[in-house]
C-alpha cells in the first residue's frame, strides 16, 4: 500500500461557527468551557468548539420546547414545512465544498467522496422528507358498532438527537429531516469529534426560514451533554446512533427519567457470505469496500467475511492483492481511498484488536500496523483462519479489519452468519435465485444486501436487529418513530353503513 | 361538466336515438354556429353592476401550435380554430387544431419517450427534481400565466393570480413528493413463495381536461401521472388552449425530456375521440361532463380497453342545518354555487335549507347575490366574469327561463348583464321542487336554487335522488349531525362547514353518474400505475 499522499495543497475554509446553536442564536456556553476538535490527519487541534453542558441543554430544550408549544412550526402546514426544508436543501447545495471540507478535516474523510456524494445527499434526504411532510396520513378505523374512529398523526414533540462522528452530514440529516417534517423540533448533540458540520447546517437552517428554537445544535461529550439530553424530563423522544455500549445507557437514562420512546442504532458484526457460484474478482473487490469504506468506520461494515471453499483460496489471493493496492493517505488527495482513523483512540482501540487477534492465533493476511509515524492512519487488514468465538470475530472493531472465514454449506454460513449479539445489516454474494431468498431471510439483521453493499436510500429503512438496536433510520418508517398517534372516537346515530 | 361546442353533434352520432334526458334535448337544440351569440339581445339586463370599458390584458400569445415531442407545431392539416375573449366574444388567437394525425403523431412520440426515452427510466429523484424547477419556473412565470388564464377564460384575475397559480405550484411539489415514495408491498403467501407487488407506471396516458380551471385540470392530471413516470398526450379544452402551452413550454424548460408531455389542441369529437379511441394509449383520464363522459368510456371498451379515469358532472347539495349561523352560511352557500361564475364540477347548485330559518336565508342570500360585482375580470373587486361561451351562456339563459316556466320564483337576476360578451346576472330561485330541471340538471352557471327541508331524514333522501354524487356541503354546529349526514351522504367529497377545499392531498371524484376513480392524494398515483405481483419460490425459507 501507498504511504500518506500529501494533500497539503489543499485550501482550508475558515472556521466560521464555533459556538452553540440555541434559539436562532450562535451563544457561548453558559460555563465558559470550551473543547478542541482535532485534525486526525496530524492530531493538530482545528479549533476550538463551546461545550455544551447541562444547563446549555435545559436552555436549548426550553427552546425547543417554546418552539413547540407555541411556535409556528408544528402548526404550519407540511407543504409550508416543505419549503423552508427544500430551501435548505438548496442552500447545502450552494455551500457544498465548504461543508465537505469541514468533514474532511475534522473526521477525515475523503473530501472528494464528501463533495461528490455524502454532500450533495444530504441534500437529497432534506428532499425527501420535505416532500414527505405534507403526506403524513393518518387512517379512518373500522371499529367493532357505532363508533366514528380515525387516527391522528401528531408529532411527538421536543426530540433529542444524538448522532455520531462517522457520518457527520449523513447522520445529520438522516435524524434532523424526518423529525422537522414531522413538525418536532430538536436539540441535536453532534459528536466531539466532529461538531463543525452540524454547526453550520444549523447556520443554513436559519437562513432557509426555520424559526428559531426548532433545530438546536449544541456540541458537547456524551457522558455529560448527551446525558443530559438523555435523562431530560422534558425531552419526548430520543434518537441515538453511537456504540452498543452508550445504546445501554441512553436507554438506562431514559427509563431513569421520564420513560422518553428511544430509537437506537448501534453497533454490528455484519457477515458478507459468498458463495462458490459468484465471480471472485468482483466478489473481492465488494468485500473489500465492504470493510474499507470510511476507513472502515461505519456501523454496517461488513467485516465478517464468509467464502464458501470452493472459491476460498482464490478469493483470500485476490482480496490481499486488492488490500495491499489500497491507497491510505491524506483524504484531501483524490488518489487515496482511506484517510486516518478519526482520533487517538479509535487508532489505539483497532491497533490493540490487531494484536489481540494475532495473539489468538488468527493469521494475519496482510496489514496490522499503522502507516507513517504521523495521525492516526492504519493498513488494510485482513485476518483469515479465525475461531467464532475469538475477540475479533466477536466485537465491532470499527476499523479497517476484516476477518475471513471458510464455510461448506448454505447451513453454516446461515448459521456462523447469525452467530453474534448485533444484527444490522448483511452481505450476499450469489448468482443463485434460491440462495438469494433463503439466506436473505434466514439472516437476522435489519438490511440485506444481495450483490451489492452499503447500497443505502433515502427510501431505504435501516436498523438493528438483536443488539444493534432499535427502530430505523431513512424510509418513512424514519418519519413515523417521531409521530404519535392519537385515536379519535365518537358514537355515530343511524350511520347508513359501519 | 365540460359541454363541448360541438357535444350536441358529437351526442347525435355517438350516441342512439333513445337518448333522452333534460340536458341532452337542451343541448340538442343549442346553436352550433359560434356566432350565435350575436342574436341574443333579446335578453334585458338589469343594474347589478354595469360592463363597461375593457381592460386590455397586457401578455402576448406566444404559443398556439401543438406540442409535439419537444417541438412546437402547426396542426398536420395546417387548420387552426379561433380561441375567444369570453368579455367579448372576439377572438384572441387562431390555434392549431387538431385532429386524428396530430393525435397520432403525439402519441407516438409519448409511446417513444416511454419505451426507449430517460424519462421511466430516471431515478425518482431526478423526475421530483424536474417537477420542482417546472414548479420554480411557473412561479416566475405566474403574472403571464395568470393573465392568459384570465383572458382565455373569464375568470377573475385575482382568483387566477393569488389562488389558483399558487395551487398549481403546490400541486407540483406535492406531486414531487411522492415520485420516491411509491411503494409496492411485500405479501405474505399461503406456502412457500416470495410474493411482492411492483408499482409499475402504466406507459402512455391520454387526458383531457375541461376549460373551467384550464391549469388546475393540468395540475390535476399531469403531476400524477409524471411522478409516477408515464408519458402523456394531453387534449385541452378548445375554448381554453392557451396556458397549457404555455405551462408545458416550462415543463421542457425545467428538464422534461421530449415525448414525455404532448399537448395537442382540439375538439372533442376529432381531437379527443381520436385519444380515447387511440389503440397505443394505455390509459384515459378525463374531465368533463356526463354525457361526454359517457363516450369517452364506450370509446375505450371500443378501442383497447384502456383504463378510464372520470371526473364528471355534479348536481351537489349543499345543507344549511337549523342550529346553523344564518350570516356564515349565506356567505359559504353563495360562494359553493357562485364560485368561478358557477363553472364548477362541485358546485353546491342545490341550496337545502332548513324551514326553520329558511327565510331569513333566504333574503340574506338575495342581498348577497344582488351585491355579487359582475363585470371585467381584469377589474380589481369583481367576483364574477363572463360565462365561457355563447353555448354555456345560451344555455344558462335557458335554464332561467325553464326555472321561471316552472313556477319556481325568481328572487333575481334571470338575465344576461350587458349587451356584449357572456355575462349574466347573478341568478337566485326560491321555491325550487325536486323534480325542477333546475334543481336536476347541472346548469354550469351562476344559478342558485333554494329548497327548504323539515328534518335530517328527509333532506339525505333528497339530497340523494341525484344521478350525481360529486360533493356536498354540510352546515351545522352539531356533531351528530355532521357525522350523520358525512356518511349518508353520497358523494365524493362532503365538506362540513367549508366548501371547495381543495389541497393537493384530498381526494376528489364522484359517486354514481359523477366519475370513476380520484384525483388528486395518494388515490390519484393509483390511476397511473399499474401493480405486477412478483413471485418466485422460497427453498428452505427461514419463515414465509
């Protein structure tokens, strides 16, 4: 593989907003304290972002809660939602470079892929729930005697939003749109590690003509303003997408609090399973993007590989080949396809899973170290002749390691496949009809891809099975997790017909 | 709703012998000869509100050809038909006229950009995004669009500028909406088999529209039908050919491919017997009145059996209960029947109201018709313009007389307004029975019939004993009644303290004689689809 390609001709943005976002206005936090958001490129501090605490989170829930209550958003038509959300929407389009470099240096991320793609998409999604927001429907019911019933879909009100740092923008609007559609408002908390996109998305917001006090955007750590957000009595529902772990406790925090409806989207161990009749080449270079997109660093990552053994040994040849070709380097190059790892310790955690696994005796195909003495970057790597029950086939190392296994039968690689505590998504390589349908429905995860992967939509829900969460993001089933629905019922005389 | 200028000649041939109702010996004795208007002075006009001098509308006419496959061109007979200022009865353009060929040649361009072209093959996205610069550039070009609207037509040009163009580009970015949200179902099987539905759109369309709301009627029938990714060939209304072009000129301007909108302009019984009879066209939605309605059915099971889709004609009450605000419901019964000079499909034509407070409703909505200010609709305040055409006029006229010949009383108006163009006087009868021609027949005009009612029993009888069941209006403060009477009410749509209602998500079309299927919500993406049941066997299948 390459070493760091320099991308240093690049010209950065400057940093524009820097403080929280509560009630239309850009403020400090009311402590004072501040964080740094580092360049994971150098481990350099980028700038200095207002931390939100407890009492910056009660500010922007009474905010949202105004903005609710008795603002104009939840009571305006959908279609008038719709259009400051499609203004929005052509703002982002208007500043797309500058948003993709803001990802780029604070998570980094390819900024070619950011501008080309992760961008331009969010545009997209704000689109399409904008134009979902004026078909919430609810239903007449059909009730056992004289009764006249009909269903109200409201909105359910002050929502939290927790989102993580490997999609800053996706994330972003993946939960802010649904929820504006739906007429809620929101007090978002981005990751630590990346607060900049969000912030300015909430610039753009204001801009497009949402009123103040319905997007709140206030940066800040998880243990201290995500749990506030979390344990909030007056916080109706929250949205999470983060690890496992933190899942246990947003939900801890919400049944401690005011039993608030949560949907979460956590981790998984996803299996991509090909079978003998697949073509091998594109079968590789699939499972290799499978593991490699964003360094790796993605929720659904496939990174437990399953080949069945009549292509096995060619396939482990081809996908080390396409390994050791992968270029890792500065993102802002458009020649590299993997940039650092987001921050000290995600590098730290995946370095010491690599060791872990060389100490249960897995082999080490290709990769295992860090590239350049510099940020946070680390080879692709892969792991062949694993055990079900090593550490590294077991957790979500989120980093570009994939393990490799060998399977016989249809059976076992169902079986192997779903032999695991996550269930989020799952990859199936065939060119078989029968195989297709029987393992896309023996596999226990929220998304199948069959001969594609990370093949995402905004028409497209997608979420956990078993312990990699609740609920779903995108689709409309996104939009319904922040409606209520309220039964209206009344006796009806000498109805002609029930 | 739409009464063609040459529906009596087109009934006659189409049509057997044993036809026989009120509106059809009416329309048989209409005069064919477009300048017919000019002998009807006989009519005296009273003061209501005078016409005088006429506003000059300040737009140019800048397409009058066919819309062919991205082109604009002259009708393949090289005749055109005049289009007429109905102030005045003069004409505004000629306009291509066309006629089977044009038909032919238009749908074989849509067969195109639907087999071969980008357009259903596009992701949904990319069409949402066409229809939302279409809605952009309607936006920018609503002034023009407004004015020709009015001209053509007749209608008010406030209505027109500040309610209709801002619909319209509503409708468009509702249609947008649902380009990416049309979903087929995964279904469950008795045995072992992977069952789903695909929403299919159903290739190429024919539609016709009527010339009372000539850019609603596009809205309604073209949004659906692009989001859903068909291809059209859309029929105007020869007295109202002008902003479809115009609008369809937008469309190509915002990205639309060639092929995917045609718009051909025309009769009925050339242009649009040739759609409805055309053996490549996969579908037909149309709107207009009962009796063409009834053609353009035979002509489909005649042809290919294409699906129909009808909006037709209505005769809808419109129910003032004894508990109700007698100010409140004089102003809503005069707007549901007076509305757009009384040219709507919906129009609450039949007034029940309650005896209890039936004369005071009764005086109120005299002075409120006498108060209507008829006269330009160019004019800044007036409410009404003139009628569409001297066969809608002549025909409005006629209903009067028969209204007075039947002893029903004349609480005013009965005549035309000024000695030029189609105005007529806003027209209230009380004293209306049942079996009157005026309270059977939809008269399209500026007619108002007031009938009393003792009880809830009695008025959903009557209401009911219509051919028709497009709307309703419901007037009262009583939950029970208004659940009563929203149920036994048959029609399409039953506003309750309201009338004419008419977002971009409600549904819309008739009951009985008035139609078959919706318009407009989710109802009217199903008009445009068709659904393919997938099905393929399950070997092993973790669940079924």
């Amino acid at each position: 593989m390459a070493g760091v390609s320099d991308g240093s001709s690049f010209k950065m943005p400057s940093i524009k907003f820097t403080k929280l976002f509560i009630n239309g206005q850009f403020v400090h936090s009311l402590s004072g304290k501040e964080f740094e958001t580092i360049d994971p490129r150098t481990g350099d501090v980028i700038t200095k972002i207002s931390e939100a605490t407890k009492e910056d989170i009660d500010e922007a829930v009474k905010a949202a809660r105004v903005a609710f209550n008795s603002g104009p958003w939840p009571r305006m038509p959908g279609a008038e939602r719709a259009r400051i959300m499609t203004k929005w929407a052509e703002l982002i389009e208007e500043n797309v470079e500058e948003i993709a470099a803001l990802d780029a240096i604070d998570a980094g991320k390819l900024y070619h892929f950011l501008k080309g793609g992760e961008i331009p998409g969010t545009a997209r999604t704000i689109r399409y729930y904008a134009g979902a927001a004026d078909k919430i429907h609810g239903e007449v019911l059909k009730p056992g005697r004289e009764l006249f019933a009909y269903t109200l879909m409201e909105p359910i009100g002050v929502v939290g939003l927790i989102i993580p740092w490997n999609f800053p923008s996706t994330m972003f609007v993946t939960k802010v749109a649904p929820a504006l559609a739906a007429g809620c408002t929101v007090v978002l908390k981005p990751a630590e590690q990346t607060p900049l996109s969000s912030l300015f998305y909430a610039h753009l917001a204001k801009q497009a003509g949402i009123p103040d006090g319905v997007l709140n955007v206030v940066p800040g750590f998880g243990s201290i303003a995500g749990a506030a957000i979390t344990s909030h009595m007056d916080i109706d529902k929250v949205s999470f997408t983060g690890s496992t772990d933190v899942g246990r406790e947003v939900m801890r925090a919400a049944a401690n609090s005011n039993l608030k409806p949560v949907s979460l989207e956590l981790g998984g161990k996803s299996p991509i399973i090909i079978f003998d009749d697949a073509d091998v080449d594109q079968a590789a270079q699939l499972a290799l993007l499978g593991i490699l997109f964003n360094k790796g660093e993605i929720c659904v990552a496939g990174s437990r590989v399953f080949v069945q053994e009549g292509i096995y040994d060619e396939f482990e040849k081809k996908v080390v080949e396409k390994a050791k070709a992968w270029v890792v380097g500065d993102p802002f190059n458009p020649k590299v396809h993997q940039g650092p790892q987001v921050s000290k310790k995600q590098f730290e955690k995946i370095l010491s899973y690599i060791e872990h696994g060389k100490r249960e005796g897995a082999t080490l195909l290709t990769g295992g170290k860090r590239v350049g003495d510099k940020g946070y970057y680390i080879e692709p790597t892969i792991f062949s002749n694993v055990k079900e029950d090593m550490l590294i086939v077991q957790d979500e190392i989120f980093g570009p390691v994939m393990v490799l296994k060998k399977f016989k039968t249809i059976e076992e690689a169902i079986k192997s496949a779903n032999n695991t505590k996550y269930g989020l998504a799952a990859g199936i390589v065939t060119k078989s009809l029968d195989i297709a349908n029987t393992v896309s429905r023996s596999i226990r995860a929220g998304i199948v891809w069959i001969n594609c992967y990370f093949a995402f939509g905004d028409d497209i829900p997608y979420g956990g099975y078993k312990m990699s969460g609740f609920g779903r993001d995108c689709g409309l089933d996104s939009l319904y997790k922040f409606l209520q629905v309220k039964s209206v019922v009344t006796p009806i005389h000498n109805s002609p017909w029930l | 709703m739409m009464a063609s200028r040459r529906l009596s000649w087109l009934l006659s041939r189409t049509l057997s012998a044993s036809y026989s109702s009120g509106a059809a010996s009416l329309l048989h004795s209409l005069v064919r000869n477009s300048g017919g208007w000019r002998n009807i002075n006989r009519f005296r006009f009273s003061t209501a509100a005078a016409v005088e001098e006429l506003i000059t509308p300040q737009v140019p006419i800048r397409y009058t050809q066919h819309l062919i496959n991205g082109k604009f061109v002259d009708a393949a007979s090289g005749k055109t038909f005049p289009t007429y200022d109905p102030r005045t009865g003069e004409v505004i353009a000629p306009v291509a006229e066309g006629d089977v060929e044009d038909i032919n040649r238009a749908v074989t361009a849509a067969r195109k950009a639907f087999d071969e072209g980008p357009w259903p093959k596009m992701t949904a996205y990319e069409r949402s995004r066409i229809l939302l610069r279409f809605a952009d550039l309607v936006e920018k070009h609503s002034d023009e669009l407004a004015a020709l609207e009015t001209w053509d037509n007749g209608k008010p040009h406030e209505q027109a500028a500040k309610v209709e163009l801002p619909i319209f580009v509503r409708l468009f970015h509702y249609y947008a909406g649902w380009a990416d949200k049309i979903h087929g179902l995964t279904v469950p099987a008795d045995g072992n088999y992977h069952v789903q539905t695909l929403h299919e759109p159903i290739g190429v369309a024919g539609q016709i529209i009527p010339w009372n709301f000539p850019l609603l009627m596009f809205a309604w029938k073209v949004g659906p039908a692009l989001a859903c990714g068909n291809t059209i060939v859309l029929k105007t209304a020869e007295q109202t050919p002008l902003t479809a072009l115009l609008a369809a000129k937008l469309f190509h301007e915002a990205g639309l491919p060639e092929g995917v909108l045609n718009v051909v302009s025309g009769y009925g019984p050339t242009a649009g017997a040739a759609l409805a009879s055309h053996m490549d066209v996969d579908k037909l939605a149309f709107t207009g009145s009962t009796d063409t309605g009834k053609i353009v059915l035979e002509l489909a099971a005649r042809s290919n059996l294409k699906p129909v889709t009808l909006e037709l004609g209505g005769k809808s009450p419109f129910i003032v209960c004894e508990d109700a605000d007698v100010d409140k419901a004089v102003e809503l019964a005069h707007f549901a029947l007076f509305f757009n000079q009384g040219q709507c499909c919906c129009a609450g034509s039949r007034t029940f109201v309650h005896e209890r407070i039936y004369d005071e409703f009764l005086e109120k909505s005299k002075k409120r018709a006498l108060k209507r200010v008829v006269g330009d609709p160019f004019k800044k305040g007036v409410e009404q313009g003139p009628q569409i055409d001297v066969e809608q006029f002549e025909k409005v006229l006629r209903y009067i007389r028969s209204g007075i010949e039947s002893n029903a009383t004349l609480e005013c108006g009965g005549d035309r307004l000024g000695s030029k163009g189609f105005f007529v006087q806003p027209t209230v009868f009380s004293n209306v029975k049942d079996d009157m021609l005026i309270a059977k027949d939809e008269i399209f005009g500026p007619v108002q019939s007031i009938l009393k009612f003792k009880d809830i029993d009695e008025v959903i009888r009557r209401a009911n004993a219509t051919r028709y069941g497009l709307a309703a209006g419901v007037f009262t403060k009583n939950v029970n009644t208004a659940n009563t009477l929203m149920r036994a009410l048959r029609a399409g749509t039953v506003w309750i303290n309201c009338f004419d209602v008419f977002d971009a998500a409600i549904p819309f079309g008739g009951y009985k004689m008035s139609g078959i299927g919706r318009e407009k919500g989710i109802y009217s993406l199903h008009n445009y689809l068709q659904v393919k049941a997938v099905v393929s066997p399950l070997h092993h299948p973790a669940w079924i």
